[in-house]
C-alpha cells in the first residue's frame, strides 16, 4: 500500500531536520521548495503485532529514525528509559487510538535543538529551558545529572525567563537545580483519501525527582524535587515548548500532547511513571492537563513481612523454586494505574543451560503462571542465564493463554 504525504508533511519532515532551532523554522520552510508528491513514497507496515503498538510509517522503503534520540542526555537508568517510552505511547493512545493512527518518530525536534533546550539558560544558549546559574556562582564544579529543588525560585514565578539554563555548574549546597533531563518527541500520522497527513505531536518532558550535585570541596548532596514543584515546571515547560513549535505556520493547528513523566533515582531499580499529561488543540498553551495516578514496585519488596498486594508474585515465585532450586533469583516490576495492577514483567535467572533443562524450567513456568498470576492484563517472563535470553513466556492483557518460546543454543 504505496501513498504519498501532502507538501505538509515533506516540508516538515525535509525542512525541520536542517533546522537547529525551532523558532527558527518558519523563515527556513519558506525558503524551502515544494516537494513533488511523486518523489517520496510512503507505505506502512501490513502487520500490526496486537492493538497495544502503532504501525509504522515507512518513508522511501526506510523507517525514519529520530535525530534527537541518539542524543547524550539517557535518563538515569535503564528503566526509567523504557518506563520513559513506553509511559508516553500510552498517553498518546489515550488520544490517538492505534486502530486509527500510525507513528513516526520525531522528526521535527532535531538533536541541536534538543542539546538547547536541556541545557542551562545561558549568554551562548538563551534557548535553555533548565534555570540560569546566578552570576555570582557560575565558576565553580561541574556536577552529576539529577535534580531538586530552587527555594528561591517558586512555581508561581516560573517563566521562560526564569526556567533555562545549559552547563550544570554548581558552588554549595543551595544550588539551582536541574529539572528537566531528557524529552522526546513522536509524530503521529493519519491516513486520509490523499495520502499521510501529520495528525499529532506527542512530546514526553522528562523531569528529576532528585538532584545530584558535587560542591566546590568534592562533597556529594542530593535534594529531593517535590511532586508539585517537578509539575509546574514541567507545565512551564509544555507552554514553553508549544508556543516554539506554533512558530512555524504549519504546526500551528496541529493538536500537541505533552506528558510530564517523573524519573526515578539512579539507585532504584524500578522506572518512573508519568504524572500528568494535557493537550494543545491550537494557541500556546497546553490545556485540559489530567494527573495520571501511576507507580512501579519492585518484587520482590524489601524489608521483611508479607504485603497481600504482591501475593501473586510470591506465591509464583515459590512454586518455581521449590520444583527448580537451583535458580539464581526470580525478581518483577509491576505497574500500576488508578490503584489497579496494569503489566508485570519478570525476570527469572537460571543456572541451567542444556536445551531439555530450559525447556522444562519454560514449562513449568508457563503451567505456574497460568495458575497463580493475574488475569486480564499484559504479563511478559523472560527466562536468562550468563549467555542472554533462553526463553520468553508472555500474555496479552486480551489473551487468557501464555505464549513460549525457547531460543535455540
């Protein structure tokens, strides 16, 4: 199925690469010439693995990687990465269902633009959205990325004035704090009678919960950012972004979504989740915001005792350690909305490497998990030893019925 983007979206996706500043790309699409419908083609993946994932938009026989997402500014572990994607597929499905809609990656924020924009506002980058250094104390150390909290700097006082910043430098233990570490961006297209159209904008804002600084001595602090102060930041931030985007005249009635997702510490395993999410219909400024009610656990918890909640995962666990000792360890992450449990992921190490021994162990763990786990949502169990995945077991969250596969050695 061959279609063709209007001028719209070639323009966008042509013209907004080259740029390295939003507010710039209005001069430069003008300046841009037309693209010929009959240059680009552009088709869709036939398949669609389930309805959780998008099809894919395929420009000119390749998919269209994102500039900005090879950028430096990684969170601050593996899974607050996934939580962070994943985190902001569901926010868009909540307004653009993938029964109706395919994806892009982003193509309008490029990585110059991106590096702006995470930075510290400075003389050389006035783009930065993260807060300036007071003058007095810029020329200190350098410090670790994280985040907390400026009292000097309240959210009623949020601007674009008072919010940017580049370098993360630092002099004691009051100092100004890095908010906002990484964003992404997706495109999101519809098809209509005369090809692929942009429908969408999705942007994630992810914000620190802690920050992590070194003082002029090597002394390490962290100071906690509050729920309320990462917020209005991070809605300060959304306007901010928007009316940047709504600087070029063909994004202008494009609808934006943007979610503020909250990052854990390094030294927690479990991901973030995303705290709020609103919409940018037209204007600049992102309306009807909702708060996401959204944790992760760990499994198994710590500190002793039994919780009924994660009952599920304990009574698992030990049906399979008592037919298959000799593991090295059963543990899960668990994500909850609106108090209910919404995916469980588990991970089990084993010491057993013969092709029968994991077939057995991916067995067992099936008739396990078809017993003794919840039903009617996604659950995925990867079974691993020192030489990588040995079998994976999973479960729609539609599906009554586990799945396996054992990877040939």
């Amino acid at each position: 199925m061959n279609k063709w983007f209007k001028p719209l979206s070639l323009i966008l996706s042509a013209s907004l690469l080259l740029s390295g500043c939003i507010t710039a790309l209005d001069e430069e699409i003008s300046t841009q010439e037309p693209v010929s419908l009959n240059q680009v083609p552009v088709q869709t993946t036939n398949n669609q693995i389930s309805s959780d994932y998008y099809r894919a938009v395929i420009r000119d026989g390749r998919y269209q990687l994102s500039e900005a997402a090879s950028a430096s500014y990684t969170l601050s572990s593996s899974g607050n990465m996934e939580a962070f994607e994943s985190g902001l597929i569901r926010v868009s499905q909540d307004i653009f269902p993938t029964d109706q809609y395919y994806l892009q990656e982003g193509q309008l924020i490029d990585l110059s633009t991106m590096t702006a924009w995470v930075g510290r506002e400075s003389a050389d980058n006035p783009e930065g959205l993260n807060p300036a250094l007071p003058e007095e104390t810029a020329a200190v150390e350098s410090i670790e990325e994280s985040s907390s909290i400026d009292p000097a700097d309240t959210p009623e006082n949020v601007t674009e004035e008072s919010i940017v910043g580049e370098e993360q430098v630092i002099v004691d233990a009051q100092s100004t704090p890095i908010y906002l570490t990484q964003i992404m961006e997706k495109n999101i297209m519809v098809e209509t009678e005369d090809g692929f159209n942009m429908a969408g904008i999705v942007i994630g804002l992810a914000m620190n919960s802690v920050y992590q600084y070194t003082d002029a001595d090597g002394n390490v602090y962290e100071q906690e950012i509050s729920m309320g102060e990462m917020r209005e930041r991070g809605k300060a931030y959304a306007n901010i972004i928007v009316g940047r985007l709504r600087n070029t005249a063909e994004l202008r009635n494009i609808p934006i979504v943007v979610g503020i997702f909250r990052q854990t510490p390094n030294n927690e395993i479990a991901g973030g989740t995303f705290v709020a999410d609103g919409i940018s219909r037209e204007g600049n400024y992102v309306t009807d915001w909702t708060d996401r009610n959204e944790y992760r656990v760990s499994l198994p918890q710590l500190g002793g005792g039994t919780n009924d909640q994660y009952l599920y995962f304990d009574t698992f666990s030990e049906d399979i350690v008592g037919f298959f000792p000799h593991l090295n360890g059963i543990t899960g992450e668990a994500l909850y909305i609106d108090g209910g449990l919404a995916t469980l992921n588990i991970t089990i190490m084993t010491q057993f490497y013969l092709q029968t021994e994991i077939t057995a162990l991916t067995q067992h763990v099936t008739d396990v998990a078809q017993n003794r786990l919840p039903e009617g949502i996604p659950i995925e169990i990867k079974i691993e030893s020192v030489a990588g995945t040995e079998a994976v077991i999973s479960r729609s969250g539609a599906s009554s019925d586990f799945n396996g596969y054992v990877f040939r050695q």
